[in-house]
C-alpha cells in the first residue's frame, strides 16, 4: 500500500482539524496549490465502511460518525427540543421556497408569524437572512444554512422529500389531501 501524498495528510488535517463544515476554497486557503476535489474523493473511499466517513453537505465537507455507529457515541441525558407546528411550517417554506420574506412565509401559511418563530430557527442555526428584495420596502429574506443541511443529514435542498415522497409516508393530513383533490377536481372558474 503507498503512503498518503503530503498533499493528501493536508487536506484530512485540515478536515479534521475544522470544527464545522469546510468548502473547498477554505480547505485550499490552507494547503495550496492541488487537486482539492481529488483528494476528497479519495479520502472519501478511503473512510468508506470505517468509524468515521467523510460526506459532503451542500458545498462543505465534513468528517461524521458513520450513521450505524452514532448509538455509541450518544449521551445519557440527551436535550430534546421540540419544534412547534408554527416552527416547523415555518422552517419547510423557507427550505422549500428560499429565499423567501416574512410575508410570503405568512402567505403561504395563511397566519401572521411571531417573532420568536423565527428567532427560535436561526438560534438553532439553520436559517440566516439572506438579503433583501429589491421592491418597496426592500423585505429581508431568509434562507437555509449549511448547519440546517448537517442536522436533517441532506447532501443539498435537491434532497428534501417531494409531495409524493410525504404522501407516500402517511405525513400528509387527510384534510390536505381532501382540499387538494377538491383543488384538482374543481379548478377555479375565475380565470
């Protein structure tokens, strides 16, 4: 077996050395000139089926206890924080339509938001503001953060579940499948 090039060792030092997920313009910044992609591809087979493996999340990679091991790893006295309905709704619109503003979040949700909703999800590190509309008024809009991507364990956005994908899991409530087929089955006579 040959030795890992020094170029090799530089790029899984600085993976395991980051407390949180690197791009790779960041794991460049520190060892230079190479093939940066490379090297994580490699490192990747090499991990692959050990304790540790390295996955990409968006345009960050980390270093991640293998899935089917993370039971050893837990504590005791794990914190449960649960989400309220209003959160999590919250969270897929801005997950599914970002970048959006508090408006078209409350649009869509048909209900004026708190603003301790959005407070409680960028405590948590998974959504930020993303700017702001160029319209009147110019609204800050949010968006999802790489953290948001590492906890629900998504590659990018692509990965979230699609309508079937929900459906298909019972976690669709009969009431909105209900008004959705009436949707369907009644369009509007307005147009």
């Amino acid at each position: 077996m040959t030795p890992p090039s020094d170029f090799l060792r530089a790029v899984e030092a600085v993976l395991f050395a980051s407390d949180e997920p690197v791009s790779i313009d960041t794991i460049r910044a520190h060892v230079g000139q190479g093939d940066v992609r490379e090297a994580l591809e490699q490192l990747a087979q090499d991990y692959a089926g050990r304790g540790i493996e390295l996955v990409r999340r968006g345009d960050r990679w980390l270093f991640q206890t293998a899935g089917d091991l993370a039971h050893l790893l837990r504590r005791q006295r794990e914190e449960v924080r649960r989400l309220s309905r209003a959160a999590t709704e919250t969270l897929a619109i801005i997950a599914y339509h970002e970048p959006v503003t508090r408006a078209e979040i409350e649009a869509i949700r048909g209900v004026q938001i708190s603003r301790g909703t959005l407070d409680v999800l960028m405590d948590a590190g998974w959504i930020r503001p993303t700017g702001r509309r160029e319209v009147p008024g110019r609204p800050l809009t949010f968006g999802t953060t790489p953290a948001f991507l590492v906890h629900f364990g998504l590659e990018s956005r692509r990965d979230l579940p699609g309508i079937e994908d929900l459906r298909a899991a019972g976690l669709l409530e009969p009431v909105d499948l209900a008004i959705e087929q009436l949707a369907v089955e009644k369009p509007d006579d307005d147009a």
